[in-house]
C-alpha cells in the first residue's frame, strides 16, 4: 500500500472507534421517589447526547448512609437487584413503575423530605438528583 492509502486508512479506523468510544453526555429529567412500605422506588429518564456509550453502575444517597440505593429490574416477572443499567450513546433510557429503576431501602422515615441521590455511571462519573420523598 501507498503510504497516503495507509494513512487514510489509519484516519478512518481512528474516526470508527471514536463513535464507540466517544465521550459520553449524560442528564437526568423528571426523577421522582415513590414510597412503597418501607422502602422508595426511585423513577427518571436518563439521557446520553454524547457519542459514547455509558453503564450505570451504582447510585448512593448523599448524606444519609442509612439509606441504602440499589439498582432494580424486574426479571422473571420479579423485582430483583441488577449490577449495571446500560446508557446507549444518543439514547434514552427510562426508569419506569414494572422496569428498571432505583430502590431506596430503609427511605420511609424520610417521607417529604427532598433527597439527594448520587448515581455512579462508569464513564460520565458521578450525577447528582434531587428527589421528593412522596407516597
Ligand atoms: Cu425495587
């Protein structure tokens, strides 16, 4: 190959990995905590404009280590624990009542009270939300 060709080619296999692998932009819309018992199901929409794909991979409440965060979806038609949510690059992703949302173990002593949660996503880094506590 022609010197020139190789450096094309080496230019294109760069600008190819670069949309996988760009920076990811993440936002979160309308989150909201909803207390069930004892614990708070927390829902949002979680939006990546970013060319690079993203992976939620944990959240914590700021403050308040009492309160444990987990990450929820429903599997086999049960709720159970989930390690990582996937964030697709210029994609949305919705936490939603019967899916995939947070769980707030322990939040019901917090009922009307406005907290922060901190949601780890792998490549953003950590986002911080503000949500009501409401039944
Ligand atoms: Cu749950």
């Amino acid at each position: 190959m022609k010197p020139q060709r190789v450096l094309v080619f080496i230019v294109l296999l760069l600008l190819l990995s670069c949309k996988k692998s760009g920076p990811p932009d993440i936002k979160i819309k309308w989150p909201e905590a909803l207390l069930e018992g004892t614990d708070a199901a927390v829902f949002m929409v979680i939006l990546n404009d970013g060319n690079g794909e993203d992976m939620l991979k944990g959240c914590t409440v700021k403050g308040i280590p009492e309160v444990i965060c987990e990450l929820h979806g429903i599997v086999d038609g049960r709720m159970r624990m989930i390690r990582d949510i996937e964030i697709p690059s210029k994609g949305t992703v919705e936490l939603k009542p019967g899916d995939r949302h947070l769980m707030l173990i322990g939040a019901k002593d917090r009922l009307g009270e406005t907290v922060t949660i901190v949601l780890d996503f792998e490549r953003f880094g950590p986002v911080e939300i503000k949500a009501r506590v409401a039944r």
